[in-house]
C-alpha cells in the first residue's frame, strides 16, 4: 500500500523525526504501530495520507483508496448533526443503512442521528466515525487511536470487526484490541 523511501520530516525549529526513513507496507497487511508518546506515530500517519508534506524523500501509495481517522476525528464529521453528515456520505456512494445498522451504532437512544454534534459524547461521535470506516470495505484503513475514546463493549466489537478485515495501518496504546499481521515500533525515527 504505501512505499516509503529515505523520508525525513521535522516540524519548523524542532529535530528531524525521521531521517532517511524507508519501509513498505503491504495492502493485505494488517499493521500496529507502537511507539512512546511523540515517536512521531500521528505524524507518520499525516505524512502516508498526505496530510504533511515531507522534507525529502517519497511516500508512494498503490492507489487503493484509503480512509484516515485521525486521533480527533470530529473534523472529518460535516454536518451539524450525524444525520446531516450521513447525508452527504450517501451522496458519495456510502450505503447509509449500513452504517446506521453496524453494531457499534447499537445501544445508543434514537434521536443520536438529529442532536446537535456537540450534545454528542466523544465515544458515540467515534463510534460513528468507526461505523463509516467498516462500511468502507474496499479502503485501506489508517486509523490513528481507534479505542481510546469507545466503551469496553464498543471496543470488543471494534476489535472483532477489524479482525474480518484485510488491509489496515493502526496506532494504538491498548494492547490486545486489535491483532494484526506485523507489529512495528517507532523508535528514534525507526521502524523496527
């Protein structure tokens, strides 16, 4: 999925992060990538889905569509209400009912899809956002801290989902949720 060759970034007057940086990630695969906090996890992730532009080198993808849920994803909702932004996911292709009927949206009182985003709790706006990356079924997911903000229900269910997946890149702090195929490091600016 993503070809990483002799990368290096550093954000203005700080040290470089990543020097020389190269590693392939396969689209098959199912990574976690670990790291203390300020590795440079959330940033790599910005880097792969072009969200930062590196300093030299080349981040080359296979051209599979790709979904980014970053560690506040609340910007990637458009709408005033989930309903309103469900909308304009339908208008794209997106199958509104499967998102309204993933089992993380279970649970939650009727009227989730009309309150205003900000009467939302956090979990239920990620549960949300979640639900849209699993009706994606033909996205590479890059999903930067997926459980950190779900209910212990929400993160089994999330964790057995990403199980019948094939093709995903996730940050992650919570051992044990997710089980991928490769587990990496960053560490020092290296993927090890």
């Amino acid at each position: 999925m993503f070809e990483i060759q002799k990368l290096c970034f550093a954000y203005p007057g700080r040290e470089a992060l990543f020097i020389e940086l190269s590693h392939h990630f396969k689209a098959e695969s199912n990574v976690l990538l670990c790291g203390e906090n300020g590795s440079g996890k959330s940033t790599l992730l910005k880097l792969l889905c072009g969200r930062l532009t590196p300093d030299a080198g080349r981040i080359d993808s296979a051209g599979t569509p790709l979904f980014y849920l970053p560690q506040d994803g609340d910007n990637r909702i458009l709408g005033l209400t989930l309903e309103q932004d469900l909308s304009i996911w339908e208008m794209a292709g997106l199958d509104g009912n499967a998102v309204k009927t993933q089992a993380l949206m279970e649970g939650f009182a009727d009227d989730i899809w009309t309150l205003a985003l900000r009467e939302l709790s956090k979990g239920a706006r990620q549960s949300y956002l979640l639900s849209i990356a699993l009706c994606l079924e033909h996205h590479y997911l890059v999903l930067d801290e997926p459980f950190t903000a779900l209910d212990s229900r929400r993160r089994e269910l999330l964790g057995k989902a990403l199980a019948s997946r094939k093709g995903m890149l996730i940050v992650s702090h919570i051992p044990g949720l997710f089980i991928p195929d490769i587990s990496l490091k960053l560490q020092d600016g290296k993927l090890l």
